[in-house]
C-alpha cells in the first residue's frame, strides 16, 4: 500500500452538497465538493476511504482553518501537494492521545485534482493510486 504519510482526525469536516459529514463517516461513492484544474468548485464521488491506526504518540497539527480546526499529520498535502506543515509552520502540534483519537483518515476522490474541502481549506488526497486503483 503506498500511504504517502498524510491522514486527518476522524471528525474532521469534510463539505459536501448536503452539508458537512465527518470525515470518518464518508464511504465510497458519497458526494462531496472537489476542485477541477481550473479552480472551479466541483461534485466528486469519494473512491476510497482510509483509516489506519495511529501511536499513541502520533504528532497531529492544529491548524485555524476557515470554517474551524483542522488537526492534520504534518505531511498531509494542500491542494498543491506541499505538506501542511510547510504552510503553518508555527501551528502547535498534539499527541493522538492528547486528542482521544485511535486512528487517522484520508479520502481520495474522482475528478483531475483528487482535492477535497475540509474544515474550508483545500487538500489533495495522501491516498497512494495504487490504493486507488486496487493494487
């Protein structure tokens, strides 16, 4: 399985044409809004969803994003495929423990860009194509 490093808490917001849903609730097939090469707002259908279970000590970033925290694995890619990290430099960071949470998610998506809205801000999927494709 090629996981390129980047995962999200489960309860992150993903936005969707129906409103928001938790992250770790979307399952393939399911709606939710993309970006196209162009930059216009898109419907996609999630293809994979992906949960992995995480140590305890996993470092989870928290980022002030514009409709509310965002807690990511500091590899995880925006929209342009540079890690998160890279952008919120100074974002404190917490332990899986700290936060409650077992275990991070990542979703990828149909349409040119594999991106997806959380919590307001653009990401590119972390899922590998192989994972995709079902290699």
């Amino acid at each position: 399985m090629n996981h390129r490093g980047g995962c999200l808490h489960p309860e992150t917001k993903i936005d969707t044409p129906n409103g928001t849903s938790f992250l770790e609730n979307l399952e393939p097939g399911d709606e939710v809004y993309s970006q196209d090469e162009h930059g216009n707002r898109i419907t996609a259908r999630v293809e994979v969803t992906l949960c992995r279970q995480v140590k305890p000590n996993h470092s989870l970033l928290k980022v002030d994003a514009p409709r509310g925290t965002l807690f990511a694995s500091g590899l995880h890619p925006v929209a342009d495929g540079s890690p998160i990290e890279h952008i919120y430099l100074l974002s404190p960071r917490f332990r899986a423990t700290e936060l409650g949470i077992h275990y991070t998610c990542d979703i990828a998506v149909t349409g040119p860009t594999n991106t997806y809205w959380a919590e307001g801000l653009l990401l590119k999927s972390s899922v590998g194509l192989d994972v995709r494709r079902g290699d």
